[in-house]
C-alpha cells in the first residue's frame, strides 16, 4: 500500500504493508506523518554524514567480462 508524505508537488512515497487491518494502516499513516522530518529522502538532507559514506560506488574492472551461470529450473 502506498501513500504520500509530501506534497504532489514533491512527492514521497512511502509503501507499508497491504495486509496490514485498516485501524493498523491510519496509526502507522499518522505515525509517519508526525515523524517525517525524520527521514531523508535524499543524499543532500543527510547532514554531518560525508556524501562517501553514505554513498556506495563499485568500480568494475571492464578488462574482466562478466561470468554467466547455466540457467535451471528451480522447481522441476
């Protein structure tokens, strides 16, 4: 189930759980809203957290080519 913290403007979605009960959806609805300025939705409102950290890179080696397994069938 998703819903929006935001504005339609600037959207922020957020997904919770669809099998959740409905009084269980509006508490975690109003529990997410009051607490929003809590999160981050972006790497900028990560503050006193150096961008490398927070950010991960890997740096592939193209010299290499890629490795394929076999495909199988998982339930025969």
């Amino acid at each position: 189930m998703k819903f929006n913290l935001g504005t339609n403007a600037k959207p922020q979605l957020v997904n919770i759980n669809a099998q959740l009960k409905t009084c269980k959806v509006l508490e975690v609805e109003q529990l997410l809203k009051k607490f929003k300025d809590v999160f981050t939705w972006t790497y900028k409102d990560l503050k006193g957290i150096p961008l490398d950290l927070a950010q991960h890179k890997i740096e592939l080696d193209i010299t290499i080519p890629p490795s394929y397994q076999a495909k199988y069938k998982l339930n025969p």
